[in-house]
C-alpha cells in the first residue's frame, strides 16, 4: 500500500497525460455525434495520420536525428502540420463518404465509415510500411530540463508539453464554442439541424467546420503521442480511437466538455489500473470501462437521456 | 401447372447444385485451388451466420468474429496436446458451436437493449477484449498460445472416414456449408424469419403487433454465433491451427464485405458475395498488398452507390413481380373494380354471440393514470372504464394527450401512477409485446407498416404471438411447423379478405410502401386484427381519407362491433365519424377528463366548447 502510495503523484501525472491526448481524440468523435448522430469509426485513423504528419516533418527537418533548427519551433511546425493534414482529411472524408449518405440509414452510414477506416489504415501501411517510426526527440530536449524532479516525483519535459499543449487546444475550443458565431451556430445546429438551417444558418458548412476542427484536435493529439512515447505506426489509430471513443461515452457522447472530462477520467483510470494490474491488461480494463458504460449508463456522465418520441 | 413447373425448377435447380458441389473438387487444378475452394466454404457459412445478425435482424454486430474465433479455440483445445484432450470431432463440433452460441447469448443479454452504433462499439469492445485474452492468455498457466497459437490438432474421423486430404475436407465443408444455406432459407421463411424483418423495418411497431423484440434478437445473435463457432471449428481443422490474428478486425471486414457486397438479408446473394471474394483476391495476388484497401473501398462505394448489395434487388431472385395494374392473362384491370367493390365476402370466426349487444363487463379500466415528460404533464389523474363490444372515442384538441392514453396502455410508456386494468389484471408495466398478447392491440396515427414487406406478410407478423413454432421444427420442417404455417396463411388472408379486394388478389404480394394512402390505413388495422386481439386501440382511422373512404371505414368499424363483437377504443378528429359510431365519448383537454358520456351530452358540455373554440367574450 505504502509503494503504491509513492507511485500515486508519478502515475497522476501519467494519467494526466494520456488523459490530454484521449480528451482531444474525444472531442472529435463527440462533435461529429452531436450533430450528425454518426459514429466517425475513420476518426481513429485521422488520428494515426496526424501522427505521420507529425513524423514527417520532424523527419524532414533534422538531420542524423539532429534537428536543423530551434527546437520549439520543430514542435510548434509539427502539431500545425498534423492538425492542418487531419483537418483536411476529415473534411475530405466527410465530404467523400458521409455526405452522400446523409438521408440514409444509420448502419450504412456506419458501414461507410467503416470502409474509411479500413482504407486508411491500409493506404497508409502501403506507403509507409507496417515497421513504426520513430521520433528522435531526445535532441529536440536541452539535457537538463529533459527529465524535471519535484520531491520524489520524477517526470519528463515531454509529458509536460503534452498536457500544456491539450490543456490550451481544449481552452481555446472551449472558447470559440462559447463566445464565437460560428460556436453558437455549432451549438443550434447540434439541437436541432433542422431549425438551425430555418435560421439561416448553412448546416452543411457547419458540418465542415466540425469535422475540420474534430479532426484537427485529433491530428494534433496524433503528434503530442508520438512525441510521448517516440513511435507511430499504421496500427495505432484502432486502439486510440476506441480509447478515444470510450471517453467520448463517458462523458456523455455530444457534450463537448464530457468528452473532455471523461478523457482525463479515463486517463487516470488506466494509469491508476496499471498499478494494480499487468500492464498488457490496461486496454482490457479500459474496454471494461467502455461495455459498463454503454450497458448502465449509455448518455454517459454528463449527457441527458431523451426519451424515445413516438 | 405453373406450381408444378416451379417445383421442377427447384428441382432442377437442387439436383445442379448438388452435382457441381459433387464434381467441383475433382475440376481443381490443384491443392492450392482445393484449398481455396475449401475456405470459399467456410467463408460462405461465415457469411451467412453473420446475414442471420446483421442482415435479418439488422444487429451491426463487431464482435462476429470473436464467435468465430470461440469456435476455432474450443477446436483447438478439446482436440489437441495443449490439454492432451482428444475428443473426437462429432462430439466436439456440437460442442464448439454451443458454446459459442451461449457466449453469444451472454454477449446479447448484456448488449441487445443499445441500438445502433452503440451496440456495434460494445460488441467491438468485446471482440478487443477477446483477442487481449488470447493474446495475453499464454501466462501464467498456458491457455491459448499467445501469439504463437495452438497447432497439430487430432485428424477428424466421422466413423472411420479419416478427413485428411483436401478433397475430403472439401466435400465436409461444403455439406456443411449446403446444410447452412437450406437452414438460413428455411428460417427467413418463418415466423422467425418475419418476426426479425420486422424489428428491421420498425421496432416499435414489432414490439406493438406482439414480436418480443428482445428475445427474437437474442436468437438472432445466439444463431449467428451458433454458425460462427461451427464454422469456427471446421476452420481450426482445416486450418490445423489457429492464431489471434485469424481472428481479427481485418477478418470481420472482410466478412462484412461479403454480406453487404451480396446484399444484406439476401441469402443467394450473401453466398455469391462470400464465393465472389473468396476468389477475386486470387485472381489479384500480385495487388496483395492492396486487398484490405479494397476492401475499405467496396464497402465506401456500395454504400454510397448500392447500399442493398449486388443482388438486392434484382427481380429473378427476389418474389416475382406482378404488373399491379393488370391480372394474370394480361389483361388491364379498370381500376373502379377495384376501388368500389361492395362489403367482404367472407365470414370472420370470432364474433361471440353474432349479434351486437353491449356489455356489462368492464374490459379495459384506467385508474389514476399520470405521465409527465420534462414537467409537462401530458395525462393527468386520468379514469375511464371501456366496457365489452363498446366503441368509446376519446377526442380532444390537439396536445390534449389522446396518443399519450394509447402509448400507456400498450405498454410504450409506463405511467408514473395509476392502474391499467384489463379483465381485472394489472396490465401497466407490461412490456408492449405482453399487452398485445393479454388482447389488446393497436394501429399508429402515423403509419408504421412494415414497408418492405409484403401485405401478407405485414398480416402475417402480427400473429407471431400466437404461433410456437421452435427453431427445429422451422430447420426441419416438421409437420407442426407446416400445420402452423398454413395456419397463419389462411387466417392472414381471412383477414385481408373483410376489406373486399382492396388487400387480396395481386396486392397480397405487394410490398406495402406500394399500396395507396387509404389502403395503408386499411392494411395498418388489418395488421391489429390479425393479431385475434379483442380489444382495438384505433389511432385516427381515417386521418387523411376522403369522405368516401371516411364513410366506409366508419361503417367497417361499426362493423367490427357489431358482427364480430370487437371493444373498441378510438382516437378521431372528426367529428362525424365519431358521431355515427361512438357508444360514449370522453374528452380530454391538457391531460384531463373534461367530460364523458354520449356524444350529444358531450357536445353540449360548455367545458368542451370552450377547449375546442375558447371561451366567450376574452
């Protein structure tokens, strides 16, 4: 109990983390559902895509695994590129494959967007190869703030940029969602396309804007990842955007903020699981998380339950 | 004639089959084709245990692949040395399939009530969950494998006749494959097979006409799993080993491609899909790299393009098509014939004395009803007494919570207080399923037929609640089911017969999105009196009739009361109908009883006065 209560500061911040990063994949599959009631089964592989993107630019500018220029705006170059490609891709996707299915039934709106994933993934293992890649980022780093000691917690510069950079995306959506015209329009659209577009409001281009900001999100969550744990391969956009979409149901899928809430939630569990069990069982216990949800408390924690009109 | 000539077509059409399967692995160039020819078997039943789910009863289940996978696994470890248990296959093909299908039973019990796409994230959770385990399963005590599997399984031997040679597996797969096929054709031609059409089509309304939607759906799933964890097994053999990786998310596409490239709920379709990409990536191996992109690609463009797959609706498969406009020789029908033919022509069993009297026994009581949604109270305190071949109308402006009364005496909501009484027993809280087989069935003010099926078929679902036919008798045709299922024809069509031609002849193969506006209402009541219930909840009859067609269906009612003894509760906004028809009428205004009685006492009432028209002098 004692060692455990060592670990409890590391594996916060662990969670903490990781929690960032599932926040951000949630927002987006949260933001597509709210308006459009479709599960963005691809939303996983925009993810993995961002983090290519990521990759290459990190590629492209160094050499022998030294960055060319000041660290800070590799960085800064690599998440505006993954969130530029993603948000591309999302609004392609949705263009190409949704769109065509608006008035269909949901399943083949499902089905589509399983097609998409599928696709995806396997465009990318083509061009890029099943082997991951790795980020070099020990050189981004100067040496002596790689690894920050507070007390007996230990923790990385890197973890920290991860949950600064989450934290400050998840603040300035928050903001355009609250503030801004095109937050308020999102927020008509998502109670009620109909009389949002009676209003004057063009749903479709606010469909877009969803997409290219859900995808975004993450994209940039795709990069922060590679950067945490130094590789990316074609495979990992499946388990994330499960993970992602399990914190998007947590929260209550549609609410912007649950989805936050519900990633940093899930975050923490998975940290805190991994000091009771295996680590290869840490997925097991998310997914666990996942079925209990959906079977006890589907509109999640902060989502209404709306009764079925007859 | 033509009966017998379609018989000896399917005649024909078996014996090509059975003789194509019988020489097919002796045309196979070589082992490498025989293989493939086995696995396009296996890959047919795959296909067609997961149309059972995803294609009859509209269930997008992810976790399919994992009751393949149960299958291979239960193989692997009761005939291998991994435990040293060597039964032998008769013994453990029965085993594996039943096992697979109890997790797929589990597996519905705790997911069936999500719809949609949530049910496809838990069921993909579950997949997840399953190839952690066999992945992770090799430590401590060593169960699956990990990641290296289980291999060298015991050969099969099905009395003596050792399965070896890729010959011998081929002929086993394929007559297993043959056996699923005729099993998923016998059950789409049940009341099974239309009590899962149903619940695609409309829940609701499944629910409603008696088809206890949960439980068909928990079979759908157990059925798919049951072939799953067959062909599981027979894969593992054949295979003789078995890896995670065989039983992963790649492999559900693929699965999933084949139906839907067939044609979801089309059963030759779903076959020809399977055999199509069974076979086509051979042709492509040198694209191998590309397959699973292609497959990404089939299923994007035939959503977008062809959602109801290569077969869905081509016409030699599907029922053949009748001209609607002409009869049998040819020749165009005029359409008066049709529209102003004169009262059914045959007598409905069921009227209990013959003639109309009314009872005094009260069939249907409210007591103290109240449902509010979000703080609106839609009926409030509310009482009446329905009593025995009595028609009491309910009217009210609009909002007055009319719909309401009817969704809480079906059983679509549950009142927050009050009693339901049906012949004295307490019917609130009934599942709506249990209310239409206590005896009380309804229609819907906006139509919920079930569309794409045919006339007779929408009368044929409502008399799910009354037949009994299991699984085994439906696979093996037993003379119960055969008894049952004639049964339910001749009562459909006795049905569709009291509204004169308008239902019967040519339309009875129609679907029923061909029929006119009128004759949908006609068919939404046919479809509640099929069910045998005696006490009819009609929700705005002739909502949208002309006045022709008002007339006539206000005197169908009256007939259903007075020749065939029906208790009748009713929802109409004109107040004509209501007139002519109605024995008491209440009426309702912001939830509340505003009075009751016969129709002249209620039209004098000034409550009802002012909520129809406001009160004076504002």
């Amino acid at each position: 109990m004692e060692a455990y209560l060592q670990q409890l500061p590391q594996q916060l911040i662990n969670g903490l983390t990781i929690g960032g990063v599932y926040a951000l994949i949630a927002i987006g599959y949260t933001m597509v559902y709210g308006i459009l009631f479709m599960l963005n089964f691809a939303h996983g592989e925009i993810y993995m895509i961002g983090g290519f993107a990521g990759w290459w630019v990190l590629h492209l500018l160094s050499v022998n695994s030294r960055p060319i220029m000041n660290a800070a705006l590799i960085i800064s170059l690599m998440i505006i590129a993954a969130m530029a490609v993603s948000g591309i891709l999302g609004v392609l996707v949705e263009r190409l494959a949704y769109r065509p299915l608006r008035q269909a039934p949901r399943i083949n709106l499902l089905l589509s967007a399983l097609g998409v994933s599928i696709f995806l993934q396997n465009l990318v293992l083509n061009f890029q190869g099943a082997k991951p890649r790795f980020f070099h980022v020990t050189a981004l780093v100067p040496k002596h703030i790689r690894v920050i000691q507070v007390g007996d917690v230990v923790f990385s510069f890197m973890r920290i940029l991860v949950i600064a950079v989450s934290f400050l995306l998840m603040a300035v959506l928050s903001y355009m969602i609250k503030k801004t015209k095109t937050g308020k329009a999102m927020r008509a659209t998502a109670q009620d396309i109909e009389a949002a577009t009676f209003m004057g409001i063009d749903t479709d281009r606010i469909i877009v804007y969803v997409f290219l900001i859900g995808s975004a999100l993450g994209g940039a969550a795709g990069t922060l990842v590679g950067l945490l744990f130094t590789q990316v391969d074609y495979y990992v956009g499946f388990q994330a955007g499960l993970k992602g979409f399990t914190a998007a149901v947590l929260g209550g899928i549609g609410n912007i903020s649950g989805a936050m809430l519900g990633g940093i939630i899930l975050g923490l569990t998975e940290a805190l699981a991994t000091t009771f069990f295996p680590s290869e069982y840490k997925d097991i216990v998310s997914f666990t998380i996942l079925i209990i949800v959906l079977i006890f408390r589907p509109w999640g924690l902060m989502g209404e339950k709306i009764p079925e009109k007859v | 004639m033509t009966l017998q000539a379609t018989r000896r077509n399917r005649f024909l059409g078996s014996a090509a089959v059975l003789l194509a399967l019988f020489l097919l692995p002796y045309v196979m160039p070589n082992d490498y084709w025989l293989r493939i020819y086995g696995i396009t078997g296996i890959y047919v039943m795959l296909s067609l245990g997961l149309n059972v789910v995803a294609g009859f009863a509209g269930l997008l289940d992810l976790a399919y692949v994992a009751f393949f996978g149960i299958g291979g696994y239960t193989f692997a470890l009761l005939s291998s040395n991994q435990f040293n248990i060597h039964l032998p296959f008769l013994i453990v093909l029965p085993i594996a399939a039943l096992l697979t299908m109890a997790f797929g039973f589990a597996l519905g019990t705790t997911s069936i009530r999500l719809s949609g796409d949530y049910l496809a994230i838990v069921t993909l959770a579950f997949a997840q969950v399953f190839k952690l385990l066999l992945i992770n399963l090799d430590r401590p005590v060593n169960i699956t494998g990990g990641v290296n599997g289980i291999y060298n399984f015991d050969a099969i031997n099905i009395f003596g006749m050792k399965i070896v040679s890729p010959e011998s597996y081929a002929y086993l797969i394929w007559f297993s494959a043959l056996i699923v096929i005729i099993g998923c054709f016998r059950l789409k031609d049940s009341r099974y097979g239309r009590g899962w059409n149903a619940i695609r089509e409309d829940e609701l309304a499944a629910k409603v006409l008696g088809v206890n939607a949960t439980w068909m759906k928990l079979k759908a799933f157990a059925g798919g799993a049951f072939i799953a964890g067959g062909a599981g097994a027979l894969f593992a053999s054949f295979q003789d080993s078995v890896f995670p990786n065989n039983f992963d998310f790649p492999q559900l596409v693929i699965v999933y491609c084949m139906v839907i490239l067939g044609g979801l709920g089309n059963i030759l379709g779903v076959v020809l899909g399977a055999i199509l990409l069974s076979i086509l990536p051979e042709f492509l191996r040198e694209y191998g790299a590309y397959r699973m992109m292609f497959y990404g690609l089939i299923l994007i463009i035939l959503m977008a393009l062809r959602p109801q797959g290569l077969l869905g609706a081509i016409g030699f498969l599907s029922r053949t098509k009748k001209r609607p406009d002409k009869d049998e020789t040819g020749v165009l029908r005029a359409s008066t014939d049709l529209y102003y033919e004169a009262a059914p022509e045959s007598e409905c069993k069921g009227s209990e004395n013959g003639k109309y009297c009314k009872g005094n026994r009260v069939a249907l009581e409210i007591k103290g009803v109240s449902m509010s949604f979000g703080g609106i109270t839609a009926v409030n305190d509310l009482d009446f007494c329905l009593f025995e071949r009595e028609i009491l109308s309910i009217i009210g402006p609009n909002g007055a919570g009319k719909s309401t009364v009817f969704n809480l005496i079906s059983g679509i909501y549950r009142p927050e207080r009050g009693s339901v009484l049906y012949n004295g027993s307490e019917i609130a809280g009934l599942k709506p399923h249990q209310v239409l087989k206590a005896g009380i069935a309804r229609t819907f003010q906006n139509l919920r037929l079930f569309n794409k099926m045919t006339v007779l078929d929408n009368a044929k679902v409502a008399q799910f609640h009354r037949t009994k036919t299991g699984p085994l008798s439906i696979l093996l045709h037993l003379p119960r089911y055969k008894k049952e299922e004639e049964e339910c024809e001749r009562y459909a069509r006795e049905i569709l017969g009291l509204f004169g031609k308008r239902l019967t002849g040519y339309r009875l193969e129609q679907e029923a999105t061909s029929l006119s506006y009128a004759n949908r209402r006609r068919l939404e009541m046919a479809r509640a009196l099929s069910t045998k219930a005696r006490v009819l909840m009609l929700d705005e009859p002739s909502a949208g009739m002309n006045p022709q067609e008002t007339s006539e269906v206000t005197d169908f009612i009256k007939e259903l009361r007075d020749k065939y003894g029906y208790t009748i509760l009713l929802i109409e906004h004109k107040l004509n109908l209501v007139r002519r028809i109605s024995d008491r009428v209440l009426v309702l205004d912001y939830g509340r009883k505003i009075a009751e009685g016969s129709y002249d006492e209620v039209a004098g009432n000034t409550q009802v006065i002012e909520a129809y028209l406001g009160r004076k002098g504002r």
